[in-house]
C-alpha cells in the first residue's frame, strides 16, 4: 500500500568516467529551466537555494500540502500565486508554461505516483533518491517518462561533485594500481517518529536512505555492477522505533574485477558516510563523503601523499545537479544519472534484502 501526500501531511574507463562528469553551459541562456518543487520538506531547503545559485534554473512552482509554507517560499523566491499547487490539483501543473520540469522532494513511496502525473502533465523529471520503493515502480516511471518524451535524472547528487570525481579519475588513471577492496558506511542514530521508519512511506530502513549511498559509490569507483551479493539484517534496538523497518544492515558485494566492496548502515548510531579504496599502488579515502559539504580526500599512492578538504559549500552540491538537468533539458542531452542509474541501484538494493531475509 502507497501512501498519498494528504496522508503524509495530515564510470569501461574513460567512458565510465565521463559519465560521471557534469556537463555545466558556459553561458547564461536565454531562458533558465523553471523548476516546481513537490514537496517542501528538508532536502527542498537544500535543493532551492541550489538551483538559485545556478545560471541556468529558477524556481517557478511550489507544490505542498502546508499553504502558508507555500505562500511564504513563493514571496522569497519570487514565484507568482498562480504557480502554487496543491496535491489534489497538481496535475494542473500541464497548464503552466513557467514550469518546465520537477524536482520531486517527496517520501520515497510518493516518487513513483508523481513522476508519473509529472510526465503525463508533460514535464521533465528531477527525482529525489532512491528512485522509487520497488523494481515495478522505477521502470514505470522510467516508461512513463519515455512514452511522454520528457527526461528523467535521479538526483545522485554525489555523481556530481569535485571530490567524487577526483577520486573516480584517480582509479581510472590507474594509480591505486589493481583496485583490491572498498570499505563505505553511512548512518545516523534516528529519531522516532520519523517518516523515514514508516515502512509504507519509507519503504525500507537505513540502505533506502543512507546506505544507497555506499552501494552507489561502490558501482561508480568500480565501474562495474556487483555479480554478487550477500547481506545480513538486524534491530538491537527494541525501543518501538524498528517496528517497521530494519535497524541494521551490512552486506558485501563481488564485483567482475574481483574487488570486494563490504559496506554497512544503520539508523541506530552515528556512522561516518565515508569510503576507502584499496589498489596494489595504495589507498584514497574520503571521510566524510556524503555530507552536503566538508568533504576531505586524502591518500597515499604511487609514491604520493594527498590531503585535500573540500572548501564548496551547501548547497554546491544541488547547485551542480541542478545546473546539469538544465543544461541537458536546454541543449537536448541525456542526463548523466538517468532513470537507468537508479534502476540499477533498485535491483541491488532488492537483492541485498532479499539475502537477508528481508521482503520489500
């Protein structure tokens, strides 16, 4: 059962790497992307201030089931009344030539209903991580996209950032030598009450909202998809907040080359969002990884000591997404996180519960 918002409310080696570099326009264009925010929860307080500090995006609409956040964002970002929608009429939004596309900042359950009225309304797709709940969902979502002739980018935010790319140009230039083992973790210790340990909304536990982000980085560094998965499971915690979803999980994952990567997530602890790759050459790390800003690279290989903070700040990181979904939707590119990408992170994702004895 899918909850709707009224019930809420109430990367082969230069190939690869290229995919993972974002395309930005090196001049303004005529007319930025106008984008309409569904849902005005916290990653919306990120993405917003983002895409206005592009030269390429706008914020043209607001759709929320709270009115008076609306009204309020909508004389910030200078968006006119008209272009306030709610959840019943969103589908108005096919009406509204300010809106060229959505960035759907919704619970992961709602992915899939809205991106698809947004594809039916005719509008491009901007769609928060995970992608969806469920395998049939993303490629509905997918197909709904395509048959409406509009572009869908899952928002890997990670797939576009300095940091991640050094790292990423790093293994391909070949100086870790023979890529060995990757160690990634990420979680935080939740509090209850949470939308994020509802089941229905969620549609998981921590892998659908932290872990992703270990199992995602492990597919780019690599470069490859995993061949093979083992995980396991677990809820130490029996305070009522995991009544729904899982406390715990770790898994491995085998890959082609041979490279083990072992990763882990947790919504019972604080857990730094980082990852470690091993080479014959050496070793890079990046700790922490996955914050919106404060990333820090360091290593030691090939004869060589790095140690590089990262000094971008938020919300760079949805200014680069931002900048790229415009930039393809303005010059008829496909998007270097297409639905694809967060198809493939579905059917891992599926597999990792399923050897842990998980059903989603």
């Amino acid at each position: 059962m899918l909850w709707n918002r009224r019930d809420f409310a109430k990367l082969g080696a230069i190939g690869l790497a290229a995919r993972y570099t974002p395309i930005i326009s090196a001049q303004t264009p005529a007319k930025k992307t106008g984008y309409a925010v569904v849902g005005l929860g916290r990653i919306a307080s990120h993405f917003m201030p983002g895409a206005r500090m592009t030269t390429n995006s706008q914020i043209t609409g607001l759709v929320s089931g709270h009115p008076d956040k609306a009204q309020r964002l909508a004389a910030e970002y200078g968006i006119a009344k008209e272009s306030i929608y709610n959840y019943e009429n969103f589908d108005e939004i096919a009406k509204n030539p300010a809106i060229d596309a959505v960035y759907v900042a919704l619970p992961n359950s709602m992915h899939a209903e809205y991106t698809i009225r947004a594809a039916k309304a005719g509008k491009h797709v901007l769609c928060e991580k995970p992608m969806a709940t469920n395998v049939a969902d993303a490629e509905a979502m997918i197909a709904a996209c395509k048959a409406a002739n509009v572009k869908l980018m899952i928002a890997y935010r990670c797939h576009y950032e300095p940091t991640h790319l050094k790292a990423v140009k790093i293994i391909r230039d070949g100086l870790l030598g023979n890529v060995q083992s990757i160690q990634s973790s990420f979680g935080f210790n939740i509090a209850p009450g949470e939308w994020r340990i509802n089941k229905k909304l969620a549609g998981g536990g921590p892998l659908f909202d932290v872990g992703i982000y270990s199992l995602n980085a492990c597919r780019y560094l690599t470069g490859e998809e995993p061949e093979h998965i083992s995980a396991y499971a677990s809820v130490i915690d029996h305070d009522g907040r995991f009544n729904d979803v899982e406390e715990n999980v770790s898994w491995t994952m085998r890959f082609p080359s041979g490279v083990v990567a072992s990763c882990n997530t947790t919504y019972g602890a604080q857990m730094d969002g980082f990852f470690r790759v091993y080479g014959s050459k050496g070793w890079l790390d990046v700790n922490p990884a996955f914050n919106y800003d404060g990333l820090r690279l360091t290593g030691n290989f090939s004869g060589t000591k790095i140690d590089e903070p990262s000094t971008a700040k938020d919300p760079s990181h949805f200014q680069a997404q931002a900048e790229h979904f415009s930039h393809c939707l303005q010059n008829g590119l496909e998007p270097k996180s297409p639905g694809e990408e967060g198809l493939r992170d579905m059917r891992h994702i599926t597999e990792i519960y399923r050897s842990a004895g998980i059903k989603i």
